[in-house]
C-alpha cells in the first residue's frame, strides 16, 4: 500500500465499469454456477495479508457473476430501484470522503449538502419547509424515528419525558394500522415498545386502502399509522381525510410512504394525495423510486423539534451546530454521508426528471397488467402506480411458472399473498426500465406460462 489509492481506485473503477457495461445483458437471478463460485471466498484468513488489486480482482470475478442485477432494467422485485449513474458517482466521492455527517464539526461539506437535500426533498414532495429532515438505513428505520417522535410528542402533551422517564409507567398510547400494514412499520413499534400484538387493525377496501369509514374513533392519545404505497398494491390510504380527523382529536398521523410517496409528483393522482401534507411524520426511500444507491431512507417530521427531541445526542466533546444537526434527528451517531446521493440524483434530474421517471414505471406497470391480462392471468389490484398483483392457475402451477421465469434470466419477480390468493408482484421502480423490457419480460413469462401449463 503506497497511501495514494491511484492503483485500487482504478482497478474499482475499471471492474465496476465493465459490470455495469454488462448487466443489462446478464442474468437478471444468477444461475446455479454463478452462486457455487462464490466458493472462492471459502478460504481461511490469510495470515501476511494479500494484494489489493488481486483481492478486487477476485470480488468481481467471484462476486459479480453471483450478483442480482438490480441495476439493470428487468428486475421487478421488492420495490428496489436500480441506482442512477449520477448518484452512483457521487455515493464513489462520497466514499472517497469517508465524512461522518453528523455535525458541522465533523463535516462542513457533508453537512452542508445534505442540509440542501433536504430542503429539495420537502420541496419536490411538496411538504411542509420548515419541516425535519433526518436521513435514515431505509424506511424501517424511518418509520421507527418517525414513530418515536409522534411517541415522544403525545407522552410531552401529558408531562411525561420519555427520553428520561422510559415506558415503565408512562400515560398508554393506542397505535391504529391497516390490515395491510407493512412489516417494517411492525417492526418498528416493536422496537419502540408499542407491540405487534396490541394495535388496532383498521380494515382495508378491495385494493388495499384504509377504509375510512371503519376508522376507530381518536383521540389525542392516538396514532394512526397510514400507507402510501400499499406494498402489494401500491393503494393510498385516504390521509387526508384521516389527518382531518386525527387533528380534531388531537392524534398523530405517521405515513409509511416508502415507495408510494412519490407517486404524489403526478398531477393525475393528486386526488388520491390530497391532504398528505396534513400528517405528522412521513418515511420514503430515495434507495427505491429516486434511484440511489443502498442504503438511504429518509424520515421527515412537521414538527422539527418533536424529531430533535426524540433523537438528540448530547455529549461534551461536540459543540452545539444549531438546533437540527443530523445527528439529532435520526438514531445514528456516525453514518455514512448518504445525503450526497439523494443532492446529486435531485440536481441532475431535476423536478421534472424524477417526475418523469414516476411516470414512466407506472406507465410500465399499466403495459404489464394489459400483457398479463392478454395471457391470461388475473391481474388481482387496481393499477394505481408501479405496482402489479396478478395470478394464474394452481399455487404450485403459479409457483412453476415464476421458476421457469427465474432460470431464464430474463426477469425477476416475487411471490406475494393478496386477499388470501397466491400472486406475484410485479414492481417496476428503475430508471432504466423501457417498453421493451417490459415486452421481453412478457415473452418470457408466456414462455414460462405455456411450459408449465401447455396453453
């Protein structure tokens, strides 16, 4: 090692260029050889140490080969966007940075980018300015620092200093969620102390929203937890409507707004938006629909000072950097500079950029639900942004056709459950995605369809 990193960052920048020169190409699942030559990293912990570019040159000889193009145009599961060549890039200077955005002590640079970013990100999604911005691993634990703000604004209302005091004997919160309330949000109210098992299910209507009309009565002892995006669905909760009431009862509304949050760029969906900006806390994703890089969730909260307060770090080796420093609004004390992507993906693409890119994966959606219905498939939800649920024949049949699917290469999609029938789901979150590759997919899964089912 000769301290200049010229070597190893050119022998990085060379591989990573020629993958991603080849994904579009590549095994969207990779095959059987591909996953037993990850066997090359099966060996014992060298005792003197190797040499940098021949460790590189093995993580991508045995890695990339093994890899699940996410990056590429035709991989259309669990939401995952592939990651823009602008954000891309500047996650590699970041890195190169090695900042710890946690203060304007430790990084100016860091601090200062991501401060802007968050400003855009209340702008492009039309939320409140003067809002909090932290950012986040992904949306678990922007829905746990969402939650534990609305948690430390309701216990502040009726004197209780959670921050201090903790649960053990504090005033009781009831938590409402969806039936079809994602798994993370569960997560994080059982890491917070709410418990699976003792909210209340509010239940949905036939694409999965929140019915509004079941909606329990509230009070201001009360979080409503709502969904933009419905994970299988992609439906939006009425929060609007939901906030209207929770403000006249004093309650809290937090959205779990991982992908579907975005969708609220689109004029033509604006009525199914109205009202969002009402809610108390919001968490999205820019790692999934503005296309970054892993990881990079992002927590938002109208109440700036309920974020602080729940996520304040005080030691006496840090000076005060104002009131809102990063590390005071998420859990993380140290932490990569993932504000550096989410600035370099919104300055280049610009609002109508993203817009645009919105756009284009629910138009892709709608062209994938029209083919399947061509194939015979039942395409189980209304189409309402990126997402499709459809269903053909037996489960094990379903199950057949989505195998034969993975082997080819061609394109990747999971199983799901929706309203007690076995599905798949069909997510199509990539910049990179064309008509074309929708097409193909459909090619694909109608050779699949006709192998497993003859027909």
């Amino acid at each position: 090692m000769d301290g200049t990193y010229k070597k190893e960052l050119q022998t990085a920048a060379a591989l990573a260029q020629e993958y991603l020169a080849q994904v579009l190409n590549m095994p969207v699942f990779p095959g059987a050889e591909a996953r037993e030559g990850l066997g090359a990293f099966d060996e014992a912990l060298p005792q003197t140490g190797e040499d940098a570019v021949a460790t590189l040159e093995l993580l991508h000889s045995a890695g990339s080969p093994a890899t699940t193009a996410t990056t590429g145009a035709r991989y259309f599961g669990f939401v995952v966007g592939g990651a823009l060549p602008a954000s891309t890039a500047a996650n590699w200077l970041a890195t190169a940075w090695d900042q710890s955005p946690s203060s304007e002590m430790n990084s100016p640079a860091a601090v200062k980018v991501e401060t802007v970013a968050n400003r855009w990100l209340l702008d492009i999604l039309g939320l409140p300015a003067d809002g909090g911005v932290g950012m986040t691993t992904g949306a678990t634990m922007a829905n746990f620092t969402g939650l534990a703000a609305a948690r430390t604004a309701l216990l502040s209302r009726k004197g209780w200093d959670v921050e201090v005091q903790g649960l053990y004997g504090a005033p009781e919160i009831r938590v409402l969620v969806s039936e079809e309330v994602h798994v993370t949000v569960e997560k994080a109210l059982a890491m917070l102390g709410f418990g699976k098992g003792r909210v209340t299910r509010v239940p949905t209507d036939s694409n999965g929203a929140m019915r509004l009309d079941q909606l329990p009565a509230l009070d201001d002892m009360s979080i409503v937890c709502t969904q933009a995006g419905n994970v299988n669905s992609g439906a939006i909760d009425p929060i609007g409507g939901i906030a209207r009431r929770a403000e006249k009862a004093g309650a809290w509304v937090h959205v779990d707004g991982a992908f579907g949050l975005w969708g609220k760029l689109l004029k033509e969906h604006a009525a199914l938006f109205e009202g969002v900006e009402q809610a108390h806390s919001f968490a999205t994703d820019a790692h999934k629909w503005l296309n970054t890089p892993y990881d990079c969730g992002v927590v938002i909260c109208r109440d700036a000072q309920m974020l602080q307060q729940a996520m304040a770090t005080v030691a006496p080796y840090f000076r005060e950097d104002g009131a809102y420093a990063p590390k005071d609004m998420v859990p993380e004390f140290s932490r990569r500079a993932r504000g550096v992507e989410v600035w370099a993906a919104l300055r280049t693409l610009g609002r109508d950029g993203v817009t645009d890119m919105i756009a284009r994966c629910c138009a892709h959606a709608r062209r994938f639900a029209s083919g399947l219905e061509a194939l015979g498939f039942d395409v189980l939800n209304d189409v309402v942004l990126n997402q499709v649920v459809a269903t053909i024949g037996t489960a094990e049949q379903l199950a057949a056709i989505r195998a034969h699917v993975e082997a080819s290469g061609e394109c990747w999609f999971g199983p799901t459950v929706w309203k007690g029938r076995h599905a798949i789901r069909i997510s199509v979150s990539s910049w990179r995605t064309t008509e074309a590759d929708v097409d193909r997919s459909l090619r694909a899964i109608a050779a699949a369809k006709q192998a497993v089912l003859g027909n």
